[in-house]
C-alpha cells in the first residue's frame, strides 16, 4: 500500500436481532470492505444474536474510503443469503486521530468527537470518539440497511505505523 496512514482495528463485537435466513435461525457472518481490501469474521451457527469479538484491521491510506459491512446467512447447498449491509465513513475518526496529534496530554477518557445517528449514516445511536488508555476510540452501533432487522455493534482503534506519513 502507498503511503500508509495508520491501520484500522474493526473489532467485530457481536450481532443483534439479525434476521432469520434459515428454519428458525441463521448462521452469520460479517464482511468488510474498505477499497480492494476484503476481510471476513468465522460463521457463528444458528444464532441470531451472534459474538464474534474479532479484531479485523484494514491498512488506512489517501484518499481515505468507508468501510462497508455486509453481514451473510452460510449455506452449504445454495448461495449465501444477504442479512443486510452499512456503510460507515471514517473520514470523522481519522480527523479525531489528527485532533490528537496536536494536543500535547489529553485526559483518559476525554471525547474528541461526537456523532449522532441521521438519515445519512447507519448509526443507530450516539457514537462517541474517545481517547481512552494512550488510543484514540470509537464504539459504534450500526442499524443494517436493505433488511428487516439487525444491528452490528463493533469498536474502532487506531494503530499507528512506526515511520508512516503523518496525519
């Protein structure tokens, strides 16, 4: 990858009210797309309220692109079924990670930003970026669009790469 930001650690933390694909459950799986990178968490059988816990991490770069989420019901005999998808623009977290860089001690636990749900994003409540132990933070719920029902509850974390372009 050119001129690498930083990295981006997903940590997949768990599906709620998924939809129901198969008899009388699913089997998800999440996959996440960032540009030509591709990443996928292991398939939890027959659960609709999933936990993953899984730490994903994407390389950052410019121009910097959203993250889509696409969430899938695994089938042994046919097609994978679609269990909904979202889009979340890290355009706000990278700028909350440059805010940090200038600020020469910040108290644990401080918000740098907030981010409220609209009609323009997939968030399904309040998002704040926090500093919290050294690491800039952000805990997220995503409402999945193009389905019934289902929300994705992961955490983001900056990682930065020892001589990288600085934010």
């Amino acid at each position: 990858m050119e001129n690498p930001l930083g990295l981006l650690r997903i940590r997949i933390i768990r599906g709620i009210n998924l939809a129901i694909r198969d008899l009388r459950s699913s089997d998800p799986y999440v996959v996440v797309r960032m540009g030509k990178q591709k990443l996928k968490t292991r398939v939890v059988k027959k659960n609709v309220n999933p936990e993953w816990n899984e730490d994903l991490t994407l390389c950052i770069t410019e121009p910097i692109l959203p993250i889509k989420l696409h969430v899938y019901d695994k089938d042994t005999f046919s097609r994978d079924d679609k269990m909904g998808d979202a889009e979340l623009d890290i355009v706000p977290f990278v700028d909350a990670v440059r805010a940090t860089r200038c600020k020469k001690i910040l108290p644990n636990g401080a918000i740098i930003s907030r981010i409220m749900p609209s009609r323009q994003n997939c968030y399904s409540e309040e998002s704040c970026i926090v500093y919290e132990n050294g690491n800039v933070v952000q805990n997220v719920f995503l409402r999945l669009r193009n389905v019934e029902c289902g929300e994705i509850e992961l955490q983001l974390q900056w990682i930065d790469i020892p001589g990288s372009k600085n934010l």
